[in-house]
C-alpha cells in the first residue's frame, strides 16, 4: 500500500484530502507558484476543512485527465512514475516513452506539462508490449 493510499492525514475518516505534499510525492513534480497557477486557473481545487487546505482525490483525478474506471479506483491511489521510471523497468528510452505517451500508445496522466504513468497501467503496457 502506498503511502497516499494509507494516509489520512489531520482530517476525519470521511473526508480524505491530500495536502500539496502529498501530490508533490505522488506527481514527483510541483512548485507553490505551479500550484497557484492550477488554482487561479480552476484547474485543481484546493478544499479547506478546518485551518487546514487539501484536495480531493476526484479533483487530483480531474486534474490529470479524468477520472478512472471504477474497477481501477485502488491502483489510482498509487504514486505515479516518470518516464525515467518506466524506462528502467523496459528497453526504451524516457524520450521514446513520452513520444509513445503522447501518441496515445502507453495509458498516462498528464500533471501540467509532465507525462505521469499509473503503475498498474504502465506493467499492463509492458505485458502485452512483450
């Protein structure tokens, strides 16, 4: 289980926000001013609840691109990894992940200009690319 998926954090059991923290580990990537600008944007939307500001997983999974299947709701959770990630784990390069990512090839998420893989997704891909 990954940390996000574990963690509830200061809230109560009913609500599960994650902080910028949280997505920063998770998106391996994020800066206060690329927060800002998805915030001004309305492209994430920051929750309070209490003195504390999070975001809820269906808004993180908007951000990315959309939501998931519902049969894919716990692989989800997990942290995303980068092209250089995936690289390590075939023969291709980080470049020629991102070009087959983009060209629709490899399932991915994108977090402002980064491409994002979902591990499940990303050993699915290699399955059957092999």
């Amino acid at each position: 289980m990954t940390h996000l998926a574990s963690s509830r954090h200061k809230f109560s059991k009913s609500i599960c926000l994650l902080s910028r923290a949280d997505l920063k580990r998770r998106w391996q990537c994020g800066s206060h001013a690329f927060f800002q600008r998805a915030e001004t944007d309305g492209l994430l939307i920051a929750c309070r609840y209490s003195r504390t500001v999070g975001y809820r997983w269906t808004d993180v999974w908007n951000f990315e691109g959309g939501q998931p299947e519902p049969e894919f709701f716990d692989a989800y959770h997990a942290d995303l990894i980068t092209p250089h990630d995936l690289a390590l784990m075939c023969p291709l390069q980080p470049k020629t992940l991102m070009l087959k990512a983009t060209g629709g090839e490899i399932p991915h998420r994108r977090v402002g200009r980064f491409i994002r893989f979902v591990p499940l997704e990303a050993t699915k891909w290699l399955e059957s690319w092999s």
